[in-house]
C-alpha cells in the first residue's frame, strides 16, 4: 500500500508511472510458477458484480519505459547512481 499524504506518492504521476512500471506477468509467474495470465479487462470483474466496474479508470500496462518518460515529464530525474531525484517544487 503506498502512503499517499507523503512525497513521493502523494504525488499522482508518481504514483501511475509506478503502476505502469509493474511487470504485472512477472509477478504472476514468480507466485503462481507461470500458470496464469495476466487478467484482460473482461476478467477482472466477475459478470455478477457488473455494477463495481468502471470502464473509466485507465489500465496502467505502458511498461518501465512509460512509467521513466512519464517521471521525466513529471520534472523527475535520476543521478548517476540511477536513483531517482524527486523535483522539490513538486511539493511546496
């Protein structure tokens, strides 16, 4: 869970780039051994709960190299150890 009232994720972009930056099928195959996909938009939500789906909300699978140009974009930058430097006007 990620604490949204302290930077950086109080901040939304960084937020959705971390999103996009989750390789969704990796993670399915490290805990269930590659014996499942990763779910499309028609299986997420079973037909009985209809009513909870909202076709609205973006599905966040551009990859690692959409979640860096998302956090360039953003004002983000890396130094030269490759951690990433948070811009500080941001969050004044």
């Amino acid at each position: 869970r990620m604490m949204h009232s302290r930077p950086p994720f109080s901040d939304k972009v960084f937020r959705q780039a971390c999103y996009h930056a989750i390789d969704r099928q990796a993670l399915i195959d490290v805990t269930w051994g590659g014996e499942y996909n990763v779910p499309g938009e028609a299986t997420q939500i079973a037909p009985v709960n209809e009513k909870f789906h909202n076709p609205d909300i973006p599905e966040y699978n551009g990859g690692i190299e959409e979640a860096r140009q998302m956090l360039e974009d953003a004002g983000y930058r890396w130094n030269d150890n490759g951690e990433l430097l948070m811009p500080l006007s941001r969050f004044e």
